[in-house]
C-alpha cells in the first residue's frame, strides 16, 4: 500500500508543489485547506477543508485519515502568511492573525498527529518555516517571530519525538515565486511593494523546493536550505556576525530614508 501525506495549504503556492510532487511519485496525498485546489493534480489526492487555527479542524481531518487511511506517515506544515511593517504600526489583531496561522496553526498540527505517529512508532513531521526565521530583518517582526517559533518548535521534535523513530524537518526558504504575497498585510506601503518585489523575483520555483523537501524526508535530514544563497548569508551570520550586521544596518538606514518619505507624503495629504 501507498504511503500517506497531509499537507496543509496544499491548494496553492508551495504547498500544491508539495502535493503534486508526492501524488506523482505515487503516494495517496491530502490537501487541507481553506481554498478548495479546483482540479487536483494527477494521482490519488484527496481534500479536506481546514482552517489551521480551528482544533474542530484539525480533529475532523484527524477522523479522515484514521478512517480513510487508517494513520498517516508524513504531515508537511506549510499554510502559511506574510507580513511586514514596522514593529509600532503592527495592530494586534494582524499579530494574532499571523501567529495564529503561522506558529499556532503548526502547533496544532503537531499536536493533532503526533499521537498518531506515538501510536504507530512511525511519521515525519515537515515544518516550513522561512529564511527570515534565521535572519530576523528589519521591518517584518511579526513574519519574523513567527518563522523563528517554528524553527525552535521544530528543533525541540527533533529530539522529543526521536525515541518513537518519529523524524523531523524544518525548511527554511528564501523568496519563492508563489502567491504568498496575495494576503499580505502591512501598515507600511513601501515594505509592502518591496516584499511583493522580492517574491516576484524569487530565483526558485515551488517545484524546486518541492524536490528538496522530497529529498529531505527520504533522507531524514532534518534542516533545509532550498537557495544556495540562503545557505551562504546563514553561514556568513554564524561566521562573520559583524560584517553582517553592518550589511543590514547599511540597508535599513537606506529604507528608514524611503519610510521616512512616506511619511512625509501621507502627513502632508
């Protein structure tokens, strides 16, 4: 029998990229999400509405998997939002919004399964997290929070869950080019043009990053660096902190001066 894959935000972006690319090496694949995925892609894919935030979600599709499948052997953590903006213009409700989906919608998920995996003395949990989790630049504090919880929650299953062959990967993208941006809030237009800018022109595809994932959970390993630049300025910021600090206090002195501008102009409207 087929081996079994949930993914969450499966309709769209990186997450159908995830699908598509297991439903083709033959595995039965769930999409969750809140936007039906129109045509599937080819395969034995199925869909289930879920809202990562709602645990009557999360346990309704918990019940699908248990009677369909009869268990699970890798759930991928990938819906997900953007944000940006600086740290005093952020409302709380866009930052209950982004942790909620962002890091509770993962929490959820490793809670709803995780005792599937316990049970079965087998699984993989798949987090997606972001480059920004790693770097934590300027101007995206709540994106930012957010990819850095997961990447903490991710490193901790690593070793929790290790006694019961449970695996654990955490990816960690640079800009990809998806649809990401689509929902993106922020109180600050120029931020928001530059992030829509940055995705746009995003030097891998979902596909690409699809494959990595794939590669990752055959392997076990446990972090993902999908860019290769990601994986140099990770490595410059271990290892050379202060040039890299002052790379990114040159670069934000450089938007600080364009924010400014901005305020400039919607003061004076």
């Amino acid at each position: 029998m087929s081996k079994r894959i949930l993914v969450t935000g499966g309709a769209s972006g990186l997450g159908r990229a995830i699908a598509g690319r297991y439903a083709a090496a033959g595995w039965r694949v769930l999409i969750a999400d809140l936007a039906e995925p129109g045509d599937l892609p080819g395969g034995e894919v199925s869909y289930q509405r879920l809202d990562v935030r709602s645990e009557d979600d999360w346990q309704r599709v918990r019940a699908w998997c248990d009677a369909t499948w009869g268990g699970l052997d890798v759930l991928v953590n990938n819906a997900g939002v953007a944000a940006a903006g600086r740290v005093e213009r952020i409302t709380p409700a866009d930052w209950e919004w982004i942790l909620g989906i962002n890091l509770s919608g993962v929490v959820a998920g490793c809670r709803t399964f995780v005792p599937v995996f316990k049970e079965q003395r087998s699984g993989h949990v798949v987090n997606v997290s972001s480059l920004a989790g790693l770097m934590n630049l300027p101007g995206m504090a709540s994106y930012n929070v957010s990819k850095a919880a997961v990447i903490s929650l991710s490193e901790t299953l690593r070793h929790e869950l290790a006694p019961w062959n449970i695996r654990t990967t955490v990816v960690c993208p640079g800009f990809v080019r998806t649809n990401l941006g689509a929902g993106l809030r922020s109180p600050d237009p120029v931020l928001t043009k530059v992030a829509h800018r940055m995705i746009d022109k995003g030097p891998v595809t979902p596909e690409q990053v699809a494959e990595r994932v794939a590669e990752a959970v055959a392997r076990g390993r446990f972090l993902v660096h999908t860019h290769r630049d990601v994986r140099v300025v990770v490595a410059l910021k271990r290892l050379l902190p202060r040039l890299v600090d002052r790379q990114i206090a040159k670069e934000w002195l450089r938007m600080k001066a364009r924010l400014d501008e901005q305020d400039r102009d919607t003061a004076a409207v």
